[in-house]
C-alpha cells in the first residue's frame, strides 16, 4: 500500500499557505471573459434566490474544487478495496496446449539394453498435451498487507479532511463576496439617493437662474456634479455585476443564470462577533488534517517494520492434463488429475538494508509533519491574533466613520436649507456635498473591511 504521505504533505502545504484563495482571485480577474460569454448566451437558464448558507451548500455541490476533493475521496475508497483484497482468496483459472512438433529426446546409458559405454536417444512424451486447472492462493500472515487493513480509516479520514478544508476556504471566500455584494445594494441605494438630492437641486439652480437669482456657472457645476454621480453609478453597477459573475464562478454556477441575494445585512450583525482568546487549535480543519497525516505516518513506519517478520501463503491447485499423438480433447482415458496443498513460508535474512533505510524515511516524514504541524500553531497564534488586532481596529473605525457620514449629511442638509433661503454660497454647498461624497465611501469601505475581519477572524478560530 502506498500511503503517498510527500505528495498529501506537500499538497497541504500548498492548502494552507492559501495557494485557493489565490486561484479563486485569479478566476475573479477573469471576469470580463466571463461577462462576454454570459452576453452571448440565449439567457439565464434557471433562477436562484439565495440566502449565504444555500449559497455555501450550493458551492459544496458544485464547485469543481470540492468535486475534485470528493473524487479523491472515492478514489481513495477504491484503493482501500484493493488492499482489502490482498487479503482474500485469490483464485485463477489456468488451460493450455502444446504441440510438440518435434518431442523432445532424452539420452538414456546404453547398460539398459546391453550396450554399456554408449547412449541411446529416447522420445518421452505425446505429441499434444493439454492442461485445464485452477489455483487457489491464500495469505496466512503478511505483515505489511494487514497493517494496510489497519490504515484504511486513517486514509479515508485524510481525504474527507481535504475535502472539509478546501470547503472551509471557499466558505470564507463566499462569505466576503456575498456580504460585499450587499455593501454595494446599498451603496447603490445612497447613490440613487444621492442623485435625486442633486436633481432636485439642478432644478432649484435652474429656476434660480431664470428668475436672476443664480449665474449660469451655478446651473453648469450642478450638471458636472449630477453627471459624476451617474458615472458613479455605471461603476458601481458594473462592479456589482462582476461581484456577481465571481461568486457564480466560485460557486460553480453557469454564468448564464440568475442569481439574487436574499440576506439582509445590519449594523448590528457586524459587531456581533465576540473576540477571545479561548481557541484550539484542532478546531482548524488544515490542522485536523496535519493530525490524521501523522498517523498515517504511524502507520508507515509500522509497516515497514513488518517487513522483518516472515509471511506465509496457502497454495492449493487442482488440474487436468491430456496426452495424446492427435489432438482431440474429447478422447476417453486420456485426461489424468493432478492435486497439490502446500504452504510458503518466506523468511527475510539480508537486504542490503533496504528497509531500515525505508524505515529511517517513514521516520523523517513523521518528523516533518511534526514540524509543519509546530509551525501551524504559530501561525494560527498569529492569525487570530492579527485578526482580533485589526477586527477591533476596523469596529472603531467603523463606528467612526458611521458617525462621520451622520454628521456630513447633516451638514450639507443645513447647508443646503441656508443656500436655498438665500444666506449660503454656491461653494458652500458643493463643498459639503463632496464632503458627504466623501464620507459615505469612507463608510462602506470601513463597513467592508469590517466584515472582513470578521470573516478572517473567525475562520482563525475554526469557527466560521
């Protein structure tokens, strides 16, 4: 059996330095491919209305990450079946014919029929034989085939762990883009809000301007003003468009079909995630999977060690055999039965070494995965760590910047009252409507990065 435990460590190597998630950037980047091809389809096929929890489920079924991962799994589940196997009765069905076109002669001493000192060439033998059986082989005792027996179940939990921590990374992803994509309703919304602020504003300028009150400057900034917001909204619109293709691509949805968020998101459930210091480190899947490799590791070392005991093997076989001078396998009394029972023991003297040296290296191996599985500690310690640092941070700046954008509104709604009654400027107003501008974007940043390190936090913990 073979365990495979450099290619399993080094693949999860490359799992937990987060080699995914940049695949999963790298598909997003491709978007626009993804874009045109959705344009040139007939249309969306099927609708989803999706909740961040089906949306999830719908990924685990679907992504080719995850069925990949699944197919590991079945493919170990098949490997496991041949060990098993070596274990069994082996049995096989054995015929044959041979023509002697010329049958073999044997010298025999000529002392036999009174010419002694000479040798007198003798043909034995038929000039058809044929042979029909069938053989039956049974392991006794094989060391290393039932410690393969034994390593079944850790070899299957190996691969089902993958499969949990590739599932464990997309969930993050799904999570970010999902609640990024509900940061951008609203933004969307505050723009369309934004716009008919403006509007309402260009019309008051315009009137303003017919009556005297106002230059035709007023008026041309009000338009340049207006038409930025609607530009912003083509770009938020297109960005909200790609947050969409991402997120079927990540799930492992055709492009073609139509996907609509039905999760709502609040202040509140930003801040409802409790920061502690009271983790485990085998509540993260990468590590869960580190511990099921050293037991794999175990199990190596434990079977090469059986190589130094002897194995045994049951032989039996039953036949039939013909001899004949003209083929014909249906000739009577031409068929005799041969039967045979015995059992091969074979006992390892000398090797060259061999497996110590493969012993000393399943030993290595183990170390290894002691080391990476250190060396995960670390950087869970630093992970939570990092994210409870900056979850905090981002809380605070999100408060921040929340009272921030309160307090800009109300300044260019008072400062839009005092311009509209005759007392404020022109400046003014533009001035604090770029300061509202400014302000929102600042908030929906820091409500992102927010939940961000929300995600990030609790996937530090094994707990998303």
């Amino acid at each position: 059996m073979d365990l495979k435990f450099k290619k399993g460590r080094d693949l999860l190597r490359c799992m937990t330095y987060g080699a995914l998630p940049v695949v999963l950037l790298l598909l997003a980047s491709g978007l626009r491919a993804q874009q045109q091809a959705a344009a040139t389809s007939p249309g969306a096929t099927q609708v989803h209305e999706f909740s961040l929890a089906q949306a999830i489920d719908y990924a685990s079924k679907n992504s080719a990450y995850v069925k990949n991962a699944l197919l590991d799994y079945q493919i170990q589940v098949q490997s496991n079946r041949a060990t098993t196997s070596q274990a069994l009765p082996q049995v096989t069905g054995n015929l044959g014919v041979t023509d002697y076109l010329q049958i073999p002669t044997t010298l025999i001493p000529g002392e036999f029929i009174g010419q002694p000192g000479t040798y007198i060439p003798v043909k034995f033998g038929l000039q058809w034989n044929s042979t029909g059986g069938i053989t039956l082989q049974q392991v006794i005792f094989d060391g290393q085939v039932f410690v393969g027996l034994q390593a079944r179940r850790a070899s299957l939990d190996f691969y089902r762990k993958r499969q949990e921590v590739t599932e464990q990374m997309i969930r993050a992803n799904i999570n970010k883009i999902y609640y990024q994509l509900l940061i951008s309703k609203w933004q969307m919304d505050q723009i369309d809000a934004n716009i008919a602020s403006q509007d309402s504003l260009l019309h008051s300028y315009t009137e303003m301007f017919k009556n005297g009150f106002a230059e035709q400057l007023d008026v041309d900034k009000a338009n340049v003003q207006l038409a930025n917001l609607q530009t912003q909204k083509i770009q938020t619109q297109f960005s909200i468009t790609n947050g969409y293709m991402g997120l079927k691509v990540l799930m492992g949805m055709p492009v073609q079909d139509s996907l609509r968020l039905t999760d709502s998101l609040t202040y509140d459930m930003v801040r409802d995630a409790v920061l502690s210091d009271n983790y485990k480190y085998a509540d993260r899947k990468d590590y869960q999977l580190l511990q099921i490799n050293r037991e794999l590791n175990d199990y190596n070392i434990k079977r090469y060690k059986k190589e130094y005991l002897p194995t045994a093997k049951l032989n039996a076989n039953y036949s039939q055999n013909q001899y004949v001078n003209k083929f014909d396998l249906g000739a009577k009394n031409t068929w005799f039965p041969s039967t045979y029972v015995g059992v091969a023991v074979n006992i390892p003297i000398f090797d060259g070494f061999y497996k110590d040296a493969n012993i000393k290296q399943a030993r290595l191996q183990r170390m290894q995965t002691e080391n990476d599985m250190d060396s995960l500690k670390i950087r869970i310690d630093n992970d939570v760590k990092v994210a409870q640092i900056r979850f905090t941070s981002a809380l605070a700046t999100l408060d921040f910047q929340k009272k921030n954008m309160d307090l800009a509104h109300k300044v260019y709604d008072q400062t839009r009252k005092k311009f509209e009654q005759g007392l404020g400027s022109n400046t003014e107003i533009t001035q604090a409507f770029a300061d509202e501008q400014t302000a929102q974007a600042n908030y929906f940043n820091a409500l992102y990065e927010a939940i961000a390190a929300r995600v990030d936090y609790l996937n530090a913990i094994g707990k998303l």
